[in-house]
C-alpha cells in the first residue's frame, strides 16, 4: 500500500535546468531568510531612527523573495521545501503571507531597537 499521497492534479516537477532558477530557489529558500536574519539585527542594533539602510535592504530582500518564489513557480519546476511537487495554492499562500509576516518582524525589530534597547 502506497502511503504517500498522490493526486491527479499534482504531477512530478521538472528538473531545474536553469542557474536562474535555481538562484531564485536559493533566494526564497536560504539566503533571503539568512539576511532577513541579519537585517533584523541591524535594524535591532540601529535602532535610533525608523528607516535606515537595514530597513531599505531588509524591504528590498523581503522583495528578492517573494521574485524568486515567483520565478520558480513560473518556471514549472517548482517545489516546496520537503520537495513535493508546489500547488498554486501554496503559492498564493506564502506570497499573501511573506509581507505581513515580514511587515510584523520589521515593526517588532524596529520597536524593541528604539524603545526597549534604548
């Protein structure tokens, strides 16, 4: 018995046949998170203003993420993290969750780097 489920509306992803992609799949995946980690604590350490440079980099790599989670949908060959086959649904759902998500932590950071930390 197969216990992995399957569906006729999910079919195995294409290869990644292309350095773009697979530098949009790195972007969204590993390094976008790992610099929104160190934006944070810029953002965090440099917290006498509400926009500095940590802030435009941490918008703008939030922006490269949700870039490259598109280019990889786009690209047919797209898959989640665990490697199963990307639905349209989940897609949608991490590019309405990401800026908000993201919108929050900038907020939080920002707060606890001019007000807590002071």
């Amino acid at each position: 018995m197969n216990t992995k489920f399957e569906s006729a509306d999910q079919t195995t992803p294409k290869p990644i046949s292309s350095l773009g992609v697979l530098g949009a799949r790195l972007t969204w995946v590993l390094l976008g998170p790992l610099a929104l980690v160190g934006m944070t604590w810029g953002v965090v350490s440099q917290g006498t203003v509400w926009f500095t440079v940590f802030d435009a980099a941490f918008g703008a790599v939030v922006g490269l993420m949700l870039l490259g989670r598109w280019v990889e949908h786009r690209s047919g060959s797209a898959t989640t993290l665990t490697g199963e086959p990307d639905t349209p649904e989940q897609f949608k759902r991490y590019m309405t969750l990401l800026p908000p998500l993201a919108a929050s932590v900038w907020i939080v950071a920002n707060v606890v780097g001019r007000y807590v930390l002071k």
